[in-house]
C-alpha cells in the first residue's frame, strides 16, 4: 500500500512538472513590423520644451549650471 502511495506521489510531481515546463513553449514570437524609412519612436523635442521651463532655453541653461555646481565637491569642501 505504501508503494502505490509514493508511486502515485512521484507521478504527480512528475505530472507537474512536465505542465509547468510546457508552459514556457506557449510563448509567441516578438517580432518588430519596421516601415521603412519611418521613425517609430518617441518624437524627439528639445529638452527645454515644455512646461517646466517655459519654452526658455536660457532658463533651462541656468538651471543645468546651478545643478553642474551643486554637483561640484570642490566647490562644497572649500
């Protein structure tokens, strides 16, 4: 009675096993359809376009610079 247990045991972890690595073969292909000559991305805009910084790229420029600065351990150690 004992062996038919452990038998049936084995051949459900068997069983499970063999379903959990199927899953894996359900997978579909990931294939890119490219038209040519078109630029499917992101649509590529200045970095000072927008809201935060007004249109300005000046603004902007300032704003990198205090960033650049703060940045700076020399500057923060002296």
């Amino acid at each position: 009675m004992k062996r038919r247990a452990f038998f049936g045991s084995v051949a459900a972890v068997a069983a499970g096993a063999a379903v959990v690595g199927l899953v894996g073969c359900g997978e579909r292909p990931q294939v890119i359809e490219y038209k040519q000559g078109k630029y499917q991305g992101k649509p590529y805009s200045e970095p000072w376009k927008g809201k935060q910084w007004n249109d300005s790229k000046q603004d902007w420029n300032v704003a990198v610079d205090t960033r650049a600065q703060n940045q700076n351990e020399y500057k923060r150690i002296k």
